[in-house]
C-alpha cells in the first residue's frame, strides 16, 4: 500500500522590519503591498536591544516592526519572496532616505511565514538547525505554537525568544485561523 502524500497547505506571509529610521518602514511596507498584497496585522515599532550584531553595519539606535499580509501563501513561495525581500532592501538603501543614514545597511527586512502551530523563518545562511528550501534559500521553525502560547527551540534568536512580539504574532495568528475558516466556508 503506497502512503498518503499530504499536500502543503497555505500559510500567513509576515515579515520582520530592522531600522534606526521608522520611516523606512513606511517605504517598505508600500512596496511590500505592491508585491504581496494587503496588510492585515502590524506591530508597534519596539526598540531593538537584543543583541548589537546589526549595528557595525546599521547603526545605534535600531527599532523592530512586524507586518502580515491578508493573502495566504504557499510554503514553497518564501524562498522567491525572500529574494524580493533582499532586492527591496536594496532598493530601500540606495533610496535618498536610505542613503542619507550614511550606513552600509539602512533596513533589514526578513520574511517568514507562520500557521497555527509554528513560525517559519528564511535566510541565505546555513546553519545545524536550518533546512535548505531551494533557490539557495534555508528555512528554520524559529518557534511553535502548543498549550495556547508560543514556544521557543534551543536556537532560537534571543528576540523571538523573549516574548517581546507574542503580541503581534498571537494577533497574526488569530487572522490566519480566521483566514483558514473563510477558505473551508467557501469550498
């Protein structure tokens, strides 16, 4: 007896935003709507003190946003919107506003993906716990969703770690659970 295969299912695009400028985030969160489509759910903008690995090539003074996107994805899907993802960021970096930081990296942007029980998050970088996806793109489940909250790995980065974005992904969450409940009423 051959095993059933289980087809991926659609998932919640969402992406992280790094800059000491808020109004990069503005700049982005306008090409990203041209790309992927309507935001549903956005974080406040939370001070990013972490960890000081961006600032030789950011600056002091970073700042973290969060936005997810109304229209659902398919996992296979991440890899391609992280390289828009990276050739945005470029775009944002040679922009006047961009340039006018005076830093070799005026915002990070990384996209990831999450359903109801995990968050999913896409590099450029291999490491132990990464899984390539194609494309010269690696994924990681950086956290998971169990008991009603969410929950860390051993490696996950120290921000998501913290709890300091539950709030935004608990909300993100809840619009991807309402989103799944839409799809199934209209079959």
């Amino acid at each position: 007896m051959a095993q059933k295969l289980y087809p991926p299912r659609q998932v919640k695009l969402m992406v992280g935003m790094l800059s000491t400028d808020s109004r990069l985030f503005d700049q982005a969160q306008a090409q990203m709507v041209k790309l992927w489509g309507p935001i549903d759910c956005s974080s406040e903008i939370i001070p990013f003190t972490f960890t000081r690995y961006y600032n030789k090539a950011m600056g002091e003074g970073l700042l973290r946003k969060f936005v997810s996107f109304s229209n659902l994805i398919m996992p296979p899907d991440i890899a391609r919107i992280k390289h828009e993802s990276n050739a945005l960021e470029m775009m944002i970096d040679q922009s006047p506003d961009g340039l006018a930081l005076g830093v070799k990296r005026a915002i990070n942007l990384d996209p990831g993906y999450l359903n109801s029980s995990k968050l999913v998050l896409v590099t450029t970088k291999d490491y132990s716990h990464r899984l390539y996806i194609g494309d010269n793109m690696y994924a990681e489940a950086t956290l998971h969703y169990c008991d009603d909250k969410w929950h860390s790995w051993p490696y996950t980065y120290p921000d998501f770690a913290s709890g300091a974005y539950f709030d935004f992904l608990n909300a993100a969450r809840d619009k991807f659970i309402e989103a799944r409940v839409e799809v199934n009423l209209h079959k």
